[in-house]
C-alpha cells in the first residue's frame, strides 16, 4: 500500500480545536484512541539540538523507508505542540 503521507504541523490547543473543525470525514473516521508513552525523546532532548520539525521529518523517513508501513501514528503530543502526523482522515 502507497505511504498515505504526513501533515507535519504543530498546533496549540485552540489551534488544533480550528483544524479539527475543518476535516471532512467521507470513507473513514477514527473510532477510538491509543495512547503511548515514550522514554525517548525526552522533554530535554525534543527542545535540543534537533528542531520538533525535523523529528517528525525523521519519523516520517523511520515509518515509510524503514519500517515500510504505509502510515504511521495520528498524532504526537509533546508539552507545547500537537503534532499532526498521519491525516486523521485516513486510517495510521
């Protein structure tokens, strides 16, 4: 199955409250939430060296050209940003 793509983009709260409002679901819509939590990065190193949109780039390259998955997670919550990865409108 072709890579579904990624959205890249960080949204506060209210911000991401706006883009949820603008999606318009057709064949598919999430039905429910899994939540995982990671050891890596930590918070110290996702504000290092590394920009947050550089690391969903890298994740993009992980998911797609080394796991081979043709999506990869919804979302990636950190402290100041939600990240929108997969579309939501799309299965991850």
């Amino acid at each position: 199955m072709a890579w579904r793509g990624i959205v890249g983009k960080g949204f506060t709260i209210p911000q991401f409250e706006t883009y949820l409002s603008m999606l318009k679901f057709t064949t598919w819509r999430p039905r429910f939430v899994v939540v995982h939590n990671t050891a890596a990065p930590t918070r110290a190193q996702w504000h290092g060296k590394t920009p947050p949109h550089q690391r969903i780039l890298n994740l993009e390259n992980y998911y797609k050209n080394e796991r081979k998955w043709s999506a990869g997670p919804h979302l990636f919550v950190a402290d100041d940003l939600i990240w929108v990865f997969t579309p939501l409108t799309v299965p991850g």
